[in-house]
C-alpha cells in the first residue's frame, strides 16, 4: 500500500464520508463519534482506567510502561488483525484517538510494524469534533432555511426528502418526533445526534445549493435536543404548509406506525415476540399522553386501540385502527397544530398539497 500522509482536512474527510477507525475505548465512543465510523479500540476500557490511574499516581512513562504490559501477547496480536482488517475493507480510511497522540500513534506503528502504512487524523477527535461544532453554528447563523410544516399525518417526511436540499432531523435522530414516534433501534447519543446534523449540514452547503428545508420540529426529537441556535432560526424562517385530507393522512398513519412498526418488530423479533413488543409500543405511546388527553377521552382511544390491535392478531387486517387514529388526529393533534399555526401566519411561503410544495419548491430553487 502506497504510503498517505496524515490529514487535518476535516472537510474532505466528512464530505467524502472518508472511513475513519476510532481507536479509543469503547465507553469513549459509545458517548459519540462520527458518521462512517468504527471502533477498533488500542485499550478496552479496564485496560484504560488503569492506566488512566497510573498517569495520575505514577506519571506519563509508568502508564505508558503499563500500557505496553496490558496490551501484549494474543491480545496486541489480535487488536492488530482488528486494525488489519479494517484497513483492507477501507484503504482510504484513516485513524484517529482522542486528541491525535500517543494512542493514535501507536496503532500506527504497530500497524506498520505488520507491513501497512496508515495514516491519522491530525488532532483526534476533540479537532474533528470541534470544527462539527464551529461548522453547524456558522451554518446556522449564515444559512438560509425553509421549513417544512402541516398538521400530523401529511405525510411531512416523504415531501422533504423529494425537496430540493433537505435535512431529515428525524431521521437523523432515528425518532419521528412525536409520543409515538421511537424506532426499534435506538437513538443516537446526543454528541452523535449532534455530529451527524453538522454533516448533513456541511453537505448541504458545500454539495448543494440553495435553502436548506427542514421538517417544523420542536426543540426535543425524542431525546435528541436541537442546537438552541438552530430551533431560534427555525422559529423565524419562512414556512410551506403541506395539506392533506383527512382520508389520506389517517393512511399515512395507519402504514407508518402500525403496518410499517408491526413489520419492523417481527423483523428484529421473530413473530411472536415481535407481535408483543408491536402492542406494547402502541399502547405505551398512548399512555404516555394520557395526562394531555384527560383520563376519559384516554380510556376511550385505549379502548379502540385494543379493539384493533385484537382485530389485527386474529385476521392481519388493520382497518380498524382508523378509528383511533382519527379520533386522535382530530381532537388531539389537529387543535395543538392549529393554535400554533395561528402564531405563524406572516411566514407562510405557500400551502397545499404535495405536488403544490414540491412545484413550488423546485420553481423557487431555479428562480
């Protein structure tokens, strides 16, 4: 393998979504790191609290001493082929530990030692990490932005996604932004939420033109929090208001929170437990808006839940699921959604129907 130098030009590196190898510990990187990412850690971590506990009590040449004795053997042997490995599926790639150092360059030699040059990123991940956070917030103060909005059930996601120059939130955040809106798989970190929309965000800019549109969230996206700096922006650009009839959003309801979850459960689960943890997610996410419902209208929604929920398990179909649906939409949803609204008239852009935002959309983007 012809020899790369190490590299500081952290826009190549996110724009090309460049493989990158995280060498730190496990507990490091499960608190985030980047897109395009894997751990191929030197330390795992109890080998890296103790010598983290050497440097303090006995200073950098002990640790560094402990490091080599804990690190040896079959277990040196095997972090190597790890690395090894990585290389041969990402020749392109790169390595990087915390702050660009000793870990970093350690697995270097070592994986020179075996007969490969690799290179590292300059400055680790607290560089990387830093100019994601310097980035995102010159892009949020200098972007320009539009923001996709409509009541719940429109179908808001689909429309962004056919958009000029988006950025999904939710699915960035793996959450649909809503009681009912968690994945089977789980959300990213906060660090990871926030490092994957500076990304996004980068690509938008430097690979596309134009506004960014973004999907009206508030400021949490399940557990992922936006930048304060982002959700101010949000609350003052200007607004496309999808609508839809009430027929077609139910729809769009039923297939994405009920056919579409009852489908991704089995997958991961198998067919029974998959069936079990499908009614779970649904009557939890009732539940957890039962205070905002009021005890009576809860009961009520929970009530024809379970009737179709009892409906889908004895014959497949799921047409009875509309009428909790409706009954939420209408009376739950719908009058939040317009008393916000209301506050917003003077930033409305255009509304309609798909078709109409997308037009307009596309016509604005050559204009």
């Amino acid at each position: 393998m012809a020899s790369r130098p190490d590299t500081d030009d952290y826009l190549s590196l996110f724009l090309n979504d460049v493989p990158l190898m995280d060498v730190r510990a496990p507990v490091e990187f499960s608190r985030g790191s980047f897109p395009n990412t894997e751990n191929a850690p030197l330390m795992n971590d109890e080998e890296r609290h103790r010598v983290g506990i050497c440097y303090k009590e006995k200073g950098q040449d002990k640790a560094i001493e402990l490091g080599h004795q804990l690190v040896s053997g079959d277990i040196k042997a095997q972090r190597i082929e790890a690395w090894k490995r990585f290389v041969a599926r990402h020749p392109n790639g790169y390595l990087f530990c915390f702050r660009g150092g000793l870990r970093s360059r350690l697995t270097q030699q070592w994986i020179r030692e075996a007969g490969i040059d690799y290179p590292l990123v300059k400055g680790g991940y607290k560089a990387l990490r830093r100019f994601l956070i310097d980035s995102l917030e010159a892009q949020i103060e200098s972007g320009e932005f539009r923001i996709l909005s409509g009541r719940t059930g429109t179908g808001k996601t689909r429309v962004l996604q056919q958009l000029p120059n988006p950025v999904d939130l939710e699915g960035l955040a793996n959450h649909r932004g809503s009681s009912f809106g968690r994945q089977v798989t789980p959300q990213p970190s906060q660090i990871d939420f926030e490092n994957r929309l500076a990304v996004a965000m980068l690509k938008a800019r430097h690979l596309n033109s134009g506004p960014v549109y973004l999907e009206d969230e508030s400021r949490l996206v399940g557990r992922c929090a936006l930048p304060e700096s982002l959700k101010e922006r949000m609350a003052r650009s200007p607004l496309l208001i999808l609508e839809q009839p009430m027929e077609e959003r139910i729809g769009i309801i039923r297939e994405d929170y009920v056919e579409g979850m009852y489908s991704d459960y089995v997958d991961r689960d198998g067919a029974e437990a998959g069936w079990l943890n499908f009614r779970d997610y649904l009557l939890s996410a009732i539940d957890r808006i039962r205070k905002r419902l009021g005890g009576e209208r809860h009961q009520q929604l929970r009530g024809l839940m379970e009737q179709a929920l009892l409906q889908q398990e004895a014959t497949g179909e799921t047409a009875a699921h509309n009428a909790w649906i409706q009954s939420l939409l209408q009376d739950y949803y719908d009058p939040m959604y317009d008393y916000q609204l209301g506050k917003k008239e003077g930033r409305i852009l255009v509304r309609g129907g798909p078709e109409t935002i997308l037009d307009w959309a596309n016509k604005s983007s050559v204009a």
